[in-house]
C-alpha cells in the first residue's frame, strides 16, 4: 500500500509505502510520470487496473505498465484522497496477481483512504508529526529527492522545475529510479551539466 500527494516538484509525490513492491510502483510512476496513481489524481477518480498486462492497460502507459509487470505487479487499484473540491493524494494497493478487488474490499479500502486522509490532513498541520500509524513507512529519501533537485537547478542553472524535469530525464535514460539518481546527485558522484542548444553543438 502506498500513499502519495501533489507535490510543489510533482504532482505525485511518494510519502508512505507498506512493502518493497509498493514502494517500487511509486518510484516507477515518479520517474516516468505516468501510471494509475497519477491518474487518479489527475482525473480526480478512483482507478482499477485488475491487469497491468493487458492490451489496453500496456497502450494508456506504455512504459510503466511493462516495467511494473517485469518487476512481478500485476494490478493496481488507486483511491484518490478528497478534501471538498481538492485532491491532496491517492492511496495505492497493489497485488502480486491479477484481480479486481471484491465490493467488501473495495469498501475496505475507502475506509482506509478516509483514515490516509485524516492522518495526511494531520501531518500538514504539524508538519514534524510521524506516520500515526506505525505501518505505514515513511519514504524517507524523497526529502533528497528535492534536495538533488535544487543543485542540479545550481549545476545547470536553472530553475526548480526545470531541474526536476532534468532529473527525471536522466533516471529514464539510464534506467533507475529518481530516487537513485537524487541520492548520487547528493553524494557528489553524479553531476548534471547544462544541455548545448544546436548553436552550440554545431560550432
């Protein structure tokens, strides 16, 4: 289970995960943004992937769906958080088979979405606040991730945006996750240099 929400960077940003497979599906969302997390919160809806491997799940995210596949996810099922008008994030399960929830779960898991909610709403009004249930792991390095993302701004010159757009890139090319690239960035053994325009490659 994974809990994510919009983000100053991101419009998705990883802030709890249950298990090593849930954590992986976010990092895969995050680095090639797009995925059944994102959206839910775009389109302000629930989602339900009962088979990531199939036809039309594999044509609406081409190149999360077969990575989550080959990393052993086969469904997914989202719930955004709601607060009135506003969507602050989205609760994540994830199964190692492909299924549909059953109508209980699918009642299960808004009760636990109301409960993320809750515990979300709580951690922004006192920010210093942990997980208030125990279960719920803190994605703690997501922190670098903002970090790496203001030097590489300084490395390139640039702003914010740009920088995390940069840093996505090059977790894409290279095949890691933004989360590896953000933690090489911040031990100095990764540094982005600014992209020549065409003026500049040709002379």
């Amino acid at each position: 289970m994974t809990i994510a929400l919009t983000g100053d960077l991101a419009a998705y940003e990883p802030v709890s995960a249950t298990s090593p497979a849930a954590q992986l599906s976010a990092d895969l969302q995050v680095t090639f943004g797009e995925g059944p997390g994102l959206a839910a919160l775009a389109d302000r809806r629930t989602v339900l992937v009962p088979d990531l491997d199939a036809a039309e799940t594999v044509t609406r995210w081409p190149v999360f769906a077969p990575a989550a596949v080959k990393a052993g996810i086969r469904s997914v099922h989202v719930f955004p958080l709601l607060l009135g008008a506003i969507t602050i994030g989205v609760l994540e399960i994830n199964h190692a088979t492909s299924r549909l929830l059953l109508p209980d779960e699918i009642g299960d898991s808004l009760i636990f979405a109301d409960a993320a909610l809750l515990i979300q709403t709580h951690q922004l009004v006192h920010p210093g606040a942990g997980p208030a249930d125990p279960r719920l792991g803190q994605v703690e390095r997501w922190a670098e991730v903002h970090q790496a993302t203001g030097m590489v701004a300084a490395q390139i010159d640039a702003d914010l945006t740009t920088a995390f757009v940069r840093l996505r890139a090059h977790a894409y090319v290279s095949g890691r996750s933004l989360r590896e690239v953000a933690h090489d960035v911040v031990a100095r053994t990764l540094r982005l240099e600014p992209w020549m325009d065409n003026r500049e490659s040709e002379d």
